[in-house]
C-alpha cells in the first residue's frame, strides 16, 4: 500500500500539465475546458492503475500525449469514408451503393443553394416535389406515374396502409421474409392495418391457393421478393402474370415488392435473373415498388411506379408527407435515373461497374497490390450483397495477407485512415479489389505498406 501512495503522490498535478508546451499547444488547437477533460480523464485513469496495481507511464509528457490521442479520437465523427475490401458489393453495414459522380454533384449543387424543390419555374408558382422523379420514370419504364419514399418498407406500409386498411392481402406462406435489422413482412403489415392471410406451404403455393382464400374483404394480391435468401428443390410459385390474372378478374389489387429490383438484366454478368422492374409492369401489376440503394445504384428510397388511379391514392394519404424525401436524394436519384436513360449505367453507376468489371483487370489490380503488401494472389469470390441474389457469386481474384495474428491484422486495417475493411478465410486475411473503389486505392496501397514496415 505504501509503493502505491508514493507512486499517486508522484503523479502530476494538473497546473503543471497544463502549463507545459504540449498541453498549451493541444489547448491552441482544441479549448481549455476539453484539454482540461481530458487530462482529468488520463489522471483519473492513471489513479485506478495504480491502486489496481497495473502498470501505466504516468510521466507528464505521456499522460499529455494520450489526451492528445483521445481528443483526435474525439473529433472524428462516427459516420466516416471506408475502403470496402470485403468483395460484397451492395454492403448494407458500408452503405449500400456508392454513388456515381454524378449523383455527388448533384447533391453538393442541390446543398448549397436553393433549388426549385416545390417551384414551379415555367408558372412561377408552388410546384410539387412529387413531379422531379415521376417524369423521369415514367420516360424511363413507361410507367403511368411514380411515387419516391424515404424506403422500400416505407413503400410497402404506404401501399398497405392506403390501399388495403382493415381488410385482406392475400400472400404466400413462402415470401412472408424477414428483411435486414430484424422487420419482418408480417409485422410490416399489421402495422398498416391490413390483414394477413396466409396461403399456400412455405416451399409450395399455386395459384388456387389464392383463388381459395379470397373473400369480400379481400383488397390485394400481394408478391414479395425473398430477398436474402432462396428456394432450392421441391418449390414452387404461381407466375406473376397468373396472379394479376386472378386479382383483376376478382376486382383486387396486384402489388410486387421487388425488395432491391433492376433495371438492367443480370443473367449477361453470369448471375442468376433478378427480376427487372420492366418485367412487373409489363405482367399488368397496379404497383411495383423497389429500393434505390440496392442494385439501382442510387441513394436510399422506396420507389413506387404504376397505375396512375393507385399512385393518386397513395400521394394523397397522410402517410405519404411523413415518409417523403429531401431535395438531395432527389438530386441523387435523378443524377442515377438519367444514366439509366442515357445508357451509360454500366460505366457511370459504381455497383453496375464493380458487376460488370472483367476478370483479368481486377486479377492485374490484385498483382499490382502484392509487392507493397507482401501478399500473394488467389482466386475467389465476390457477392452481390444488399438482399439481391442471394447465394449468388461473382469469380474474383483476391489478396492474401499471411498473418500470425489474422485478426489483429484485420484491426490494425480497420484502424487505418481512412478505415479499411477485409475479411479473414483460411487463417489469411483477404482483400478483393472489385469494391475498391479506383479513387481509395492509392490510400489502401499506403496503409498496406505501412503496416508491412512496422510489422502490423
């Protein structure tokens, strides 16, 4: 007890830290009251080393320096930029799609200043939000009108809650998912006040099962996309085309909750067919709705596209105020939607980019990484990600880092500035130049090569 009472009386006072060059320079930087937080935190800290008998440099000049560290800990803000090694191309923790440069400018042009958001410039009067996104996808799919909410399970309450309130939607035992963060299809719908009616068995349902199930109170048909998972086997579901069919000869509505959703065809990359937005409207559906952070390659929405009867009903309930968007992700998804109708998607939309890219460029990429890295090239395989294909891959030619400690590796990359984020498999930790994006590689190259030097 005595070595620990000597050991507290020789700690620093905090006059003399904040007297010293080093504090008078943090607080330069930073304020008074935060240098004097944080010394206090680092004395505090250093009190409960000694008494538990640990040990912690308690000299001035290192009690200052980890303050240091603390208060630039302190100015980083959670949400930050990080390189995406991990192959998974749509990565709904990373942020789903990253934007084209396009949509960017766009964004930054609709920030910093005022824009026509609800104003109409050839009348000079009040115009609606509404219109910007609804012209362009009525050119673009040929839909009668449109509708941009804050998500697709926005979209999907929206449409229940507007079209089918105290009444019957008729689904297959088989689509009733859970999405990302726990929500489930069926809790969705209760919360709109529509009821639930259940057909079919979880690997079979065929048209007659909804033909069965449908009574006066029944309002809609309604087809949800599995998302993240798929059916392999004795499966089976009726055509869209059958159910429209049956909800238009009974006077109900047919509704397709595509989850991600696509305008462009998947199959020519060598994956399995996503069911295209085109598609849906071409079947006879009254709604479609989408995300557009998912393979769309905007930012996040719910987009709702159909008849135009059942988009006025949507537009005018309650709901529909609360769950629109801002003037930037209309910036963002006209900035996307118009790559789409110029035919440049696959060249200007990062996510159609890193589908589209060719073998041998991300394997010349990955030869590139080996000499600062010290890694070594192998084959594997990329995925979609964001609930689109599931079990579905992409070859790819990855970097493998040998490490005695994987995951401190693993760390030591996602403490990097800015962070980068790879994945371990067979005791190497990997990482695949498809979702690199071309602008972070320079920083990736630089962190790799340091973390060589120094043994990291």
């Amino acid at each position: 007890m005595k070595l620990e009472r000597a050991r507290l009386r020789r700690l620093p006072a905090m006059d003399a830290l904040l007297s010293d060059a080093a504090a008078q320079d943090l607080i330069q930087q930073h304020s008074r009251d935060l240098v004097l937080a944080a010394l206090r935190a680092e004395l505090d800290a250093a009190r409960q080393a000694i008494m538990a008998g640990q040990k912690l440099d308690s000299a001035p000049a290192a009690i200052i320096q980890r303050a240091r560290e603390n208060l630039l800990g302190q100015q980083q803000p959670s949400l930050r930029p990080v390189i995406n090694a991990t192959g998974v191309i749509i990565h709904t923790n990373l942020g789903r799609a990253p934007l084209s440069e396009a949509a960017n400018e766009a964004m930054r042009n609709a920030a910093t200043g005022y824009s026509s958001l609800e104003f109409d410039l050839q009348s000079g009067e009040r115009g609606s939000r509404l219109a910007h996104a609804a012209d362009m996808l009525r050119d673009l799919v040929g839909a009668e009108d449109a509708l941009v909410v804050n998500n697709n399970a926005a979209a999907l309450v929206l449409i229940l809650s507007a079209l089918a309130k105290d009444r019957e939607v008729v689904i297959s035992r088989g689509q009733l998912v859970e999405i990302g963060g726990g929500f489930r299809i069926p809790a969705i719908m209760r919360q709109s006040g529509a009821r639930l009616v259940e057909v079919g068995s979880t690997n079979r349902t065929v048209i007659g099962d909804y033909a069965s199930a449908l009574t006066e109170g029944s309002a809609m048909l309604l087809r949800v996309h599995s998302s993240n998972f798929k059916q392999i086997g004795f499966v089976q579901q009726p055509s869209l085309s059958e159910l429209v069919s049956l909800a238009h000869e009974r006077g109900l509505l047919a509704v397709d909750d595509l989850g991600s959703g696509t305008l462009i065809d998947t199959a020519q990359f060598g994956l399995d067919p996503e069911p295209t937005i085109q598609a849906s409207l071409a079947a006879g559906v009254d709604l479609v709705c989408f995300s557009g952070d998912k393979l769309l390659g905007g930012p996040q929405a719910g987009i709702i596209l159909g008849k135009a009867a059942a988009i006025g009903q949507l537009k005018a309930h309650p709901l529909a105020r609360a769950l629109r968007v801002d003037k930037l992700v209309y910036a963002a998804l006209l900035a996307t939607l118009d790559h789409y109708r110029r035919g440049e998607a696959l060249e200007r939309i990062p996510v159609w980019q890193m589908l589209a890219r060719p073998l041998a460029d991300i394997a010349e990429t990955a030869r590139a990484w080996t000499n600062p890295s010290g890694g070594c090239v192998i084959k594997g395989e990329s995925t979609v990600g964001g609930g689109s294909l599931p079990g579905t891959t992409l070859p790819t030619w990855l970097l493998a880092l040998d490490s005695a400690h994987p995951e401190a590796l693993k760390t030591a990359l996602r403490r990097a500035d800015p962070p980068i984020i790879a994945r371990i498999a067979g005791g190497r930790v990997l990482l695949d130049p498809r979702t690199v994006l071309a602008g972070q590689e320079s920083a990736l190259l630089q962190s790799l090569a340091s973390l060589r030097e120094t043994g990291g």
